[in-house]
C-alpha cells in the first residue's frame, strides 16, 4: 500500500472526503460504488466496486462463446480495465486500462460500430494496438457497468450484422447479470 501523505478529517455524521486528486488517478467518479475492507490492524481500505469484476469467471466463459460465434477477438471490460479477453494474449490485455476514447463511449452510452479500418479508429485498451470495430456498453439498473468490445481481425473486415447484433446482445445480457 502506498502512501500519499493526505489526511482527512472524519466528519460529524461519519464522512470523509476522498481528495479530487485520488479520484482522478483512480478514475472514481460522483456516484460510482466503493467496497470498504478493514483488517486486524486498523487499516481501512476503500476499493471500486466493479459488477463486471464480480462476475469474472462468467464473462470469460461468454467471451469465449462469443469469439467462437464471430472469429473476432473480444474485450470484456468494466469501467476501467479489461475483464477477460479471448483471440488476444491474456496476458497482456486482461486488467490493462480502458482509454479516455472507450470511457467516452461508455459514458454517452452509445454504440460504436467502424464504418470503414481507416476511418474513425477506436484503440479501446492502453497499450495494445488492435482496434475495435464495435463497442456496446453493458447497462444494467439504469448504470454502466462496463463494455463489450470486438476487435478488427487479421484481415480488418468490417463487422457484419450478425456480429453486432451478437455484441448488443451479449452487451444486454451482461447487463442482465450485474442486475441480479
């Protein structure tokens, strides 16, 4: 655990308030859910609460599911980082960071579809250099909770669509899931 030197003041009713600079880096927005963990030495952890995290082991299983129905890799994300990934190196894109472009998707809670490879690129994830083709937010009570993304495959053919109607569906039926 790191350190930053900050210290805050509990107030009457039993508030604290998280310095606007830890809520940037931590990309914790107004509204966004936080789990409290304590341990037997006193501390007192605050985490973001991530409806796709709990549901990990389920999104890898429909992930792959889905990269088998369309042969295209596809990115499950949360709100910051990518969940599970199949037709890509887990390694290196499972709990990378979204971008500000994919955040901003997920915000205006729009669907992106590539019209053309060259034309309106979207890189989805820090640090890997494949781009989406299509990006439907996974909505559920009313909040985004996270992304289903599908990359362009090793010839860039635009997405037909069957395969974006698979990604919307996929996308609402994750939603489904983090209601329950």
């Amino acid at each position: 655990m790191k350190a930053t030197g900050i210290v805050r003041r509990i107030d009457d009713l039993g508030r604290v308030v998280i310095p606007k600079e830890i809520r940037r880096t931590m990309r914790i927005r107004e509204g966004d859910p936080l789990e409290i963990y304590t341990d037997a030495d006193g501390e007192v952890i605050f985490k973001k609460y991530s409806p796709m995290g709990e549901l990990a082991e389920f999104t890898a299983q429909y992930c792959e599911v889905l990269f088998k129905a369309i042969s295209m890799p596809v990115l499950i994300t949360d709100r910051d980082h990518v969940v599970c990934g199949m037709g890509v190196s887990k390694k290196d894109a499972v709990d990378r960071r979204i971008t500000p472009a994919l955040e901003r998707i997920m915000e205006n809670r729009s669907t992106f579809i590539a019209s053309s490879f060259e034309n309106n690129m979207l890189t989805p994830v820090e640090g890997i250099d494949k781009n989406a083709c299509i990006a439907v937010p996974i909505i559920g009570n009313g909040d985004v909770s996270g992304c289903v993304v599908v990359l362009f495959n090793d010839k860039n053919e635009l997405p037909s669509a069957a395969e974006i109607k698979l990604a919307e569906v996929a996308a609402g039926f994750l939603g489904k899931q983090t209601e329950e």
